[in-house]
C-alpha cells in the first residue's frame, strides 16, 4: 500500500504539467546526439556501429563484443559505470533514471568519449602489432 501512495505522491509531482516530459524528451536528444557521435568516432575506425534505442534507453552498437567490453572497462577505470547489451554483448547501453540532470550525462558523456577514443586506440595499436 505504501508503495502506491508513494507512487501517487511522484505522479502529482512530476506530472502536474508537461515540464517534466519535455525535460525527458530534451535530455533523449541530448543522450541520442552523443551516441551517435561516438558511433561516428567508431566508423571511423573501421567498425560498423549505429546508435539505437528510445528517450533514456539508448545505446551504441559498436558491432563488436570486445569492442563494447572495452569501452566499458575505460569508462569503469574513470569513475563511470556502463554495461553492454545485445545478443554478441556488442551495445554499450545507458538506461538512465528519469531524474538525471544533464550536468550529469554531460559529465558521464566526456568519460564514455574517453573511455571510446582509448578502447579504439588500443585497438588500433593491436591490430598494428
């Protein structure tokens, strides 16, 4: 029961006008636009990787698992945990709290871009030996 009221008690919050979904929809554009030029960055690279998803559940599918794994492990090294999805681990996925500021994606985004140019570096250097 508690839990219902509690639940009642957010919608009037947050939903008493449209401010609070047009803040979601705006901090989507944000998260689309930053994986999509991480995928860019990765095609650069030589890899086939799109961004997908909707609003706050996005993601970047870099079309490699090692890649993905990677990326995650700079981010991790850097004070920002990520995991991966999809069937070959390949996404490097964001399933975002509504209530994310976009101080806070901003920051999280500048670590997934380092953690995206590093992983790829390392992967060029590799592939180089």
């Amino acid at each position: 029961a508690l839990a219902f009221v509690t639940g009642a008690a957010a919608l009037r919050h947050f939903w008493s006008d449209d401010k609070f979904e047009r803040d979601i929809q705006r901090k989507g554009r944000i998260v689309e636009d930053r994986f999509q030029k991480i995928a860019a960055k990765a095609r650069e690279n030589g890899f086939e990787a799109h961004e997908k998803g909707r609003g706050l559940m996005r993601g970047v599918d870099v079309g490699s698992g090692d890649l993905a794994e990677k990326i995650c492990a700079e981010a991790f090294k850097r004070g920002l945990i990520i995991e991966t999805s999809g069937a070959h681990d390949e996404v490097v996925k964001v399933l975002a709290p509504l209530t994310t500021t976009e101080e806070q994606f901003e920051k999280g985004f500048e670590i997934l871009r380092d953690a995206t140019r590093a992983a790829l570096t390392e992967n060029n250097q590799i592939a180089a030996e």
